[in-house]
C-alpha cells in the first residue's frame, strides 16, 4: 500500500499550503495595516483577510462539475498554479487593489484543494486505511500553520518586518506542490473508469495497490458507476462450484444460482435463504443494539449490523472467507485457462474494435467489461473453468494477474464482488435479471462455519466450505433498465462508455439514497462551522495572554505582535499529536465513534469557557480554566469534527456524481465559514464573550444528537457498498413513513 500512501502525502501538500496562508495572513494583516494606514478602515483590512474565502466559494461553486469532466488531477495542478501565481503578486503587490487581487486567486487555489483533495484521497486509497490517509488534509494544514507562524514569528524580530516577504514566500512550497501533480500524482483510478478508460485505470490501480492483480476492484468501479435506486438485502448460503454443478444445469433448479466473480474461472454456487445475519436482521427488524432508540436512521443501524461482532462468531468483518482461501481461491478449486492472461496482456498493446463501438479502441476505451454479442450467462457463455462474469472480452473481464497463478478476489472491507443472471417469470412473460452482488459474510449465529445444509439437496459435511453471506443485489451497471424495455435476448451488455456517456446529472441528487447522503454530508458540514472553532481561535490569544503567558513572554523582550504568534505557534503546535492519534484510530475506532467521544469535551471545554467568562474565582483560577479549555477544545476538535466532515462527504456519494455532490458540501462549508466570521463581532456585542460560547456549546449538543442519529460508521467499507448502503437505507427510511 505504499504507492497509496506516497500519493495521499503528495496530495495533501495542499493543504499543508492553505494552513500556511491561513497563518501567514493572520500575521501579515498587522503589518499591512500599518503600510497602508487602515486603522481607520476595517472594512478594507477585513476585506484582505476575507478575500481568499470569497475566492475559494466563487471556486466551489463550479468545481465539482468541472472535475467529473476534466478529472481530479488537472484541478489539483489548477490549484498550484494559482498558489504560484498568487504568492507572486502578493510579493510584488504596490497597493492593496493589487494585494486584494492576489488573495482572491490564492482563494480560487484554496477552494481547489480544499473540495478535490478528500475527493482524490478517498478515491485512490485502500478502504483499509482511507481513513487515516484522508486525515493527511488535517495533519499537513495544521503542520503549514506551525511552520508558518514559525517563519513570521522570526520575521517579527526583525526590525523591519516585511509583509510581502511574509506572504510572497508561499511561491516556494508551491513550486514543489506544483511538481508533485505533475510528474507524481496519478488520475483517479474511480475517474478514469468513469470516462471508460481501462486500461489506464488498471496500470493505476497497480501502482497504487502494489500488485498486478487487480481483477477484482476494478471490476467493483465499473459497478461504481451506477447510481442504485433498487438496491435490496437477500441472503445466501454459498459455496464452491465443484464438478457437479459445472455439469448439472443450475438454472433447472428454482433454489440455486450460480455466481460468477470477477476473475476468470471464478464461480459459486448459492442457495437463498431466510437467514439471520446481522446486516439480514437489520434489514427486517433494526439493529440489535439500536432497534428501541426512538428517531434512530435505520441507514445508521443499518451500517452498524456490518460492524457489530456476534457473540459465538467474533467480528464479521475477520471471518469473512479469510484471505480469501479455501472457496475463493481460484487455485484450488476452480481450473484455469492458463493461456487467458498471455492473450489478455497480448491484446493491451493492440487496438481492435469493440463491441460496443467500432470507433473505440483500448486507448480510448478501452476494453469493454463483457461482451456486447454475450447471449448466454449459465448454460452457453460459461463453460467449466471458463465463466468469469467481470474481464475482457469474449467471456472473461478486465485483464488479470498478467500469469500470476492467484491473488486476492476481494474489493476490500471484508467485501466480495459477484454477478448473477436468472430468468423469472412475471405478469408480462420472461425477464431477464443480470444482477451485481456485493457479498458480506454474516453466518447465523451458533455456527462458524455458515449452513451446514447441502446446495445439491443432501446433508452437507461439517467441515464442507460453506459460509452464509449478506447480499447487497442491484442492478449491474452493464445492464440498466433502458435494456429491459428493450426485450433482451439473453444478458445483452452495454459498453462502459455508454453507461457513462452522459455523464453526471441534477437528476441523480434527487435519487433517494443521494438525496439521504447529501442530508448528512451537509449537516455535517453546518454544525462543524457552528461549532465554535472560529470563535475559539480568534480569542485564544486573548484567553492564553490572560493565562499570564503573554507576560511571561514579554519579559523575554518579545513585542506584543511577537508575543501574540508564538501563542498562536505553540496552539498549533498542540494540534499535531491529537491529529497523529486520530489518523491512527480512523480506521480502527470509526469516524462515528471518533465523533461521538469527542464532541461531548468539546461541550465541557466550551462549558467551561461560559463559567470562566461569567464566574470570578480569582485571576489565576479563571486563566488556568480558561487555559486548559481552549488547550481540550483544540485538541479533540483536530480529532473528531475537524477532519471526519470532509472524510465522510468524500465517502457517501456514488462516483458519477461526486463531483457535483462535494461540490455542494464545500460551498456549504465556505458559506457558513463567512457567516460565523462576520457575524463574530455582531454576537460578541449583543450577548457578549460568554454568550457566544453557550450558543456554540448547545450547537455542539445539537451536534451530537445528529450524529448519534443519522451518521452511519462507514471504516473499512468499499465507497461502492457505501453508496449502495445509502440506497438501501433511503428505502427504509420511505418504508417508515409510509407505516
């Protein structure tokens, strides 16, 4: 996972330039009052401060459309441009048109990289760690804040400070910035995908994975593409297609299915059941921890059943069919056609029409996932050792392991990707089904070895392999439902291309599970702003002066200026640990658990705060409370609701619209930032410094309240099964209402 790792680092530079501007400013502006005589003129002075957020709203607005069409990395290069360009002007800057120029493209930089770099993390890393490498944003800005109040704070000591200096210096970590996009960070495996370009996609995600075998998830991104609005919960005692069932017709039986997964030669067999796996149980009756909380989302119940350990059989998630041996080796149980990868690999370096269109070749397209002239699924496509659902063409999916005997079948999370295809009878005569499956093993509980029931119909060996599974069926997004108007003949596939030709749509926000995860992404993104951190970083100076620092350090010699951004420095300095803690525990603990421990000292310090505003104990006793609040707040904000916003909202949406998606939960972040700024001095008048701190303590309550009820624990989850979870949550949430 290093090559994961390399890029979410390379990416997250960044961030680490929009926490540099954040403090440089903040040190600047009291120089830059001083040139150009605004004492008298706080509209200006706050004017140069506000500019980069108004460029980065301006920004926002269009940038999520922009880069479902252009792509996540020329944004990101857009973005270090405009670092450069605008670190330039300010170094230059002959008057403040000019410096007010300069900031509002320093804005357009910051907008960029704040609203696409989650996005480009989220998208690149392994669902195993997406969480801590999604939590380098906070890490690396608050590391340019420490280094940036470092740089300003030995320039104060200067006897003749230059502003320009301060903020022109952003030109030269910039630079480097600007060479990582270019020759280092790769596109979106997620995006590429999306605009049908394969075979780049597959050599990305064999960087960034480490491996060459990468069947499996990129079969899962092709399935990413659709936005499921028919998601359902079925479950399945599954296992291994042996000689029998390759010679034995499945489809005859009305209690089997075949499943196909996404390497070739890859097949099960499963029989449905009413089963009682967590996430099966949820589905019909809510979890069992959560099933008599009152306003409880069962989106939220929903995701913990994956998450919940059962008392005889430990965590699902571990269980799940371990390395994928056993009936998810290819190896061992199923026969390999030892010449599909040479011909696979041969056929990459050559173009050739495609099914779908003559015009596409695989530098364009590039392989199309199954063939558009495949008319059979079970009986005449798959012959034994032969019926992958997922590769090339002519009957296999997207290149494999390039000769390597085996690898891992799984998309990650626990997770295992499938097909099926089934023939039902209905009021208007013969349906065709190609369905996708996203398989989880949940195993009732009393057995760790799933059903010992037979799928052939006779008693089954305590040790066959066999494992009850949790499925997530919806339809593939080869197959949508403008072909079944069509009357098929057989799975009749479209092209990737044309699954995604049209690109992204408003109409996709108003599907339910979208418009589910847009309720909670912007929530979200609302209560952080109003949660006080604005307030708190603007009057923690103050507070820490009070504490007696200030005057500890102004019998060092130091200036009041000076005085003031060593306290601000050592604030920061504080955050980086707290944030080291959290990129630790994102993956393991849950951002919903982060949240939920975390929150509730944020309303203790903000209490706190109240009492040592209001409550005179003495000059010592209010600075040391005030002190050790600022110091908590700080700490377990950095941890919890500063950077699990952001993950979350580049987690919850379906690839085809998560541009635009983010897009409005960034804007939502850069309004409600402008609107806490400047209604700051408004509430400080009318309620006063106490008051200000109360409304953002019961903000906070309210806070946790939202997130105990709606935000679902997403660690370790694949972002396809994500958004699918959203779809099937948005179902039951309808489901209530009508009831």
């Amino acid at each position: 996972m290093s090559g994961a790792v390399l890029v979410a680092v390379a990416a997250a530079i960044g961030n680490l330039l929009q926490g540099w501007d954040n403090a440089t400013i903040a040190g600047a502006v009291l120089y830059i009052k001083k040139e150009f005589h605004l004492e008298s003129e706080p509209a200006i002075e706050g004017l140069i401060v506000a500019m980069s957020l108004v460029g980065a709203t301006l920004i926002t607005m269009c940038s999520g459309p922009i880069s479902d069409l252009l792509g996540r990395r020329p944004l990101l290069i857009i973005s270090s441009v405009l670092y450069f360009v605008s670190g330039l002007i300010m170094l230059w800057s002959p008057n403040v048109y000019v410096l007010l120029l300069a900031r509002l493209l320093d804005g357009f930089g910051i907008g960029l990289a704040v609203t696409l770099i989650p996005v480009y993390i989220s998208e690149t890393a392994p669902s195993e760690i997406r969480g801590l490498l999604n939590t380098l944003p906070q890490f690396t800005g608050s590391g340019g804040m420490f280094l940036s109040y470092c740089m300003v704070f030995g320039m104060s000591l200067m006897e003749a400070p230059s502003w320009r200096l301060m903020l022109g210096v952003l030109f030269i970590p910039s630079i480097i910035y600007f060479l990582l996009t270019v020759f280092f960070l790769p596109e979106s495996p997620r995006w590429l995908v999306s605009k049908g370009r394969m075979l780049e996609a597959k050599k990305v995600l064999q960087r960034l994975r480490g491996r060459e075998d990468v069947a499996g998830e990129l079969a899962l991104l092709v399935e990413g593409l659709g936005v499921g609005a028919d998601t359902s919960i079925e479950e399945y005692i599954i296992g291994p297609a042996n000689d029998f069932t390759d010679e034995h017709d499945i489809s005859a039986d009305k209690d089997q299915i075949k499943l196909y997964g996404s390497e070739q030669g890859l097949s099960w067999v499963a029989r449905p059941v009413s089963g009682q796996s967590a996430i099966g149980l949820v589905s019909r009756r809510g979890s069992m921890a959560n099933q008599n909380v009152p306003l409880m989302d069962p989106l939220v119940t929903l995701f913990g059943s994956v998450h919940e350990k059962l008392p005889e059989q430990g965590s699902m998630r571990s269980m799940l069919f371990p390395h994928f041996g056993s009936m998810f080796n290819v190896g061992e149980n199923q026969p390999r056609n030892e010449d599909w990868d040479v011909e696979s690999h041969a056929r990459e370096g050559e173009d050739y029409a495609s099914d779908g269109d003559a015009g596409d070749s695989d530098d364009n397209l590039q392989s199309p996932l199954i063939s558009r002239q495949t008319t059979s699924m079970d009986k005449d496509m798959a012959p034994p050792g032969n019926g992958s659902m997922a590769n090339t063409r002519h009957g296999s999916l997207i290149p494999g392991n390039d000769g390597e005997p085996g690898g891992s079948t799984g998309i990650g999370g626990g997770w295992q990707l499938a097909w099926k295809w089934s023939e039902r009878e209905d009021q208007d005569g013969k349906e065709g089904g190609f369905k996708r499956i996203y398989l989880h093993q949940g195993g009732a509980p009393g057995s760790r070895r799933g059903s010992l029931v037979s799928l052939n119909g006779t008693d089954g060996h305590p040790d066959a392999d066999y494992v009850q599974a949790a499925a997530l069926v919806s339809q593939s997004a080869l197959y949508p439902k403008e072909l079944l108007n069509q009357h098929p003949v057989g799975p009749a596939m479209v092209h990737p291309s044309e699954t995604v030709a049209r690109g992204p749509s408003w109409r996709d926000l108003f599907e339910p599970g979208v418009k589910h995860a847009l309720a909670v992404g912007v929530g979200l993104q609302i209560l952080q702003q109003f949660a006080g951190i604005n307030g708190v970083l603007y009057y923690t100076p103050q507070i820490l002066e009070q504490a007696g620092v200030g005057v500890l350090l102004s019998n060092l010699g130091l200036s009041s200026a000076s005085t003031s951004l060593l306290i601000s420095a050592i604030t920061t300095l504080l955050m980086l640990p707290c944030i080291a803690v959290a990129m630790r525990l994102m993956d393991i603990s849950g951002r919903r658990t982060l949240l939920l421990t975390t929150i509730p000292v944020l309303i203790v310090s903000l209490i706190l705060l109240v009492l040592g505003s209001m409550v005179d104990l003495g000059g010592v006793v209010n600075a040391s409370i005030s002190t050790v609040s600022v110091v908590l707040y700080f700490c377990f904000f950095v941890m919890g609701f500063g950077p699990i916003p952001n993950i979350l909202c580049a987690e919850i949406f379906p690839t085809r619209v998560r541009g635009l998606c983010i897009a409005i939960c960034a804007l939502t972040f850069w309004i409600c930032d402008i609107i806490v700024t400047y209604t700051l001095p408004v509430m400080l008048k009318s309620v006063g410094l106490a008051g200000v701190f109360g409304l953002y303590a019961v903000v906070c309550v309210i806070s946790f309240v939202f997130v105990y009820l709606k935000v679902p624990e997403t660690k370790g989850m694949p972002l396809e099964v994500i958004s699918e979870f959203f779809a099937v949550g948005a179902k039951q949430v309808a489901a209530a209402k009508e009831n």
